[in-house]
C-alpha cells in the first residue's frame, strides 16, 4: 500500500491556538516542536498571525521531517527583515528520501530572498546549498579542560593529575590580583534600555549584522531552553527539546566611573560559559574582559567560547583551560546579501543565543 505523504504549514495563529487554548491542529504537537521553543517563536515582536513558521513532513501521519523560522527585522543591514532558519530534523527511518529539502524547500518558497542560518549541522549545509544559499565558515574560539572520563578509579585520577598541572601553569593568581585591584561595576539586565542600545550600535561597527533592540529584548526574554532541574523527569517528545539542568542567560552593562564601556551577554549552561553578545570600548577592552573572566573564575565550567579573538586571547594568557580550539561556524545566507569576511558575526545571531 503506498505510503501517505503531506508537508504542511503552520502559522503563528495556529501555534498561539495550540499553546495559549489546547486547540487541535492536525499534525501539530510535542513530538513535531517543544512548547517553549514555539512560545519563544509565536512571541517575536516581528511575527504576524498569518506568519507560516513551522514547515513539516508527514508519513502516514507520522512526523518524518521538520523545520521552523523566526523572522529579525535588522539594522544591519539596515531596515531588512530576514528569516532565520532554526532546527532541521528528518526521522532516521526516512534519511535519503530528500525529505529535508522539502520542508526547506517550503519555507525558502516564502522567505527564500531572505533566508539566513547560523551554525548548521553539516547534513543541514548540504540542504541549505542545495536550495541555493551560499555557505562560508567563521571561527568560534573554544577554551576547554581535557576530558578525563568518569566511572573509574583511572579516570579519578587522571582528573586529579590534570587539575594539578593546571595550577602548576596556570596565572590565575595574577588575574585574580588584577581583578580584586580593578574597580569597574557591573549593573545585571534583562532588557535592553535606550543607552544601552544607543553603546551597542555605536560600538558594532565590525559586525555584519546588527539586531534591532526590541530583537534583542526578545532574545533576553523569550528563551529556546528552560532550567530544568529535575531534567531526568521531563517527558522528551522532540528531538529538539528545550529542558536543560542548567540554564541561564546573563546580560550586564560595566561601567568604570559610571561611563558604561561594554555591554556583554554570556549563556550559562552545566558545562560551558558562551559569551554570545559582547561590545566594548577599545579604551577599557582590558577592563570589560576582566568582567567576563571573573565569572569564570567565580563559578566553574570546564568550557569557554566566544567569537570575539581578542577577548580569546585575553582569558588564553592566563591558562585557566588546558586546550585551545577553532571550531568553524556555518553561515548560510541568500546570493543577494553583500557578504563582507572581514566583518565579525557575534556569537548570539540566529538561534544561537541560546
């Protein structure tokens, strides 16, 4: 008997009827996307009802791919609306059927002129490339500890011995030092205010892109993760689900004699600090990197990253983390955007932020 096959749409409307009134939508449901991950979706201040966000594929019924968009109304480049691709998924039993360039296929049908993604898998990059966007990579710089194992004596050990040679060569005491003798201040957000945004814009003129400051409200409130602590109670229906034991989202202004000179946001998870947001001065870059450091130094995570090199290279010297990384980032965006490779991309674009 031939195999039943439908790829449907779902609106902003249709998502918000789910969430907020338990209405039924055919097709719609946990399996397909995380309810935390569609509230954060339906509440993007440049989502209209009528907005399809969701793409997916269906088998007899059966979720077999899926994809979803956001849309970002930028200020680089300026006063452009463009989609950012988040999640791909295709269910094993059906790899190799193109399935999910279908449901790419369907949104870049809408949105395909300005439909961008960061960070994709690889087996994504392919499907980007092949419904015609361009792809290049950009550098993530990663800090982390060596990975010793667990569950035995030997790996006991063998963490005891890194730990050892790692203070051994470690300068954490002058860091320590010169952050006890600094005397900047930190005011923690979770909004975005007038002259917050105004340091932002004037301090990204090296980034390719620029999220508008109601975007970037939204990304500080409207998260893809919820904490979870009781992770190993938490009914995981999709493949793509949005509890974590850890999970927070840090955004701080610094100030140095109340001038404001740097504006950061770091993601906080069990095992990595990720700083997906930082601007500064160039006068006080010492000053704001010392900022982000000492939230290393006070809570412990045996991963760092940040596209920023030069904040790399200044938590580098110290020799906090055993190994040095380059992890190439995917950036995927339509032929008609004026690329510049010598621009930056923060950390936080896309979906990444969380």
């Amino acid at each position: 008997m031939a195999e039943q096959i439908d790829l449907k749409l779902y609106t902003a409307a249709q998502l918000k009827g789910w969430l907020l009134h338990n209405t039924t939508i055919d097709g719609l449901s946990e399996v397909l996307i995380d309810k935390v991950r569609a509230y954060a979706l339906v509440t993007n201040p440049y989502v209209s009802d009528d907005m399809s966000l969701v793409s997916a594929l269906f088998v007899d019924g059966k979720v077999a791919a899926y994809t979803y968009v956001f849309p970002d109304r930028m200020e680089k480049p300026h006063g452009r609306t463009i989609f950012w691709n988040t999640t791909l998924y295709v269910n094993p039993r059906y790899e190799g059927r193109g399935y999910a360039y279908c449901v790419i296929a369907a949104i870049c049908e809408l949105y395909g002129d300005d439909y961008f993604d960061l960070d994709a898998a690889e087996a994504s990059v392919e499907n980007l490339k092949y419904s015609g966007l361009t792809v290049t990579y950009r550098p993530q710089y990663i800090l982390r500890q060596k990975a010793t194992g667990s569950g035995s004596g030997k790996a006991a050990l063998a963490q005891a011995w890194n730990g050892l040679c790692g203070r051994i060569r470690s300068h954490e005491k002058e860091l320590r030092k010169q952050i006890a003798g600094s005397e900047y201040k930190i005011q923690y957000v979770n909004y975005v205010d007038d002259e917050t945004y105004a340091f932002v814009s004037s301090h990204a003129e090296g980034d390719l892109l620029l999220r508008s400051q109601e975007s970037m409200n939204w990304v500080l409130q409207h998260h893809f993760m919820i904490e979870s602590p009781l992770r190993r109670r938490v009914r995981r229906r999709c493949k793509f689900a949005s509890a974590l034991p850890t999970f927070r989202m840090y955004a701080f202004v610094v100030r140095q004699q109340e001038r404001m000179v740097g504006f950061v946001v770091l993601r906080a998870t069990r095992d990595e600090w990720a700083v997906k947001y930082l601007y500064y001065d160039e006068s006080a870059d010492e000053v704001v990197f010392m900022a982000v450091a000492e939230h290393l130094l006070d809570e412990r995570r045996p991963l760092f990253s940040t596209a920023d090199k030069r904040l790399y290279d200044y938590v580098a010297q110290y020799r906090m983390y055993a190994c040095e990384e380059i992890y190439n980032r995917s950036f995927a965006y339509p032929k008609n955007y004026n690329y510049d490779a010598n621009l930056n991309i923060q950390s936080g674009e896309g979906d990444n932020v969380t």
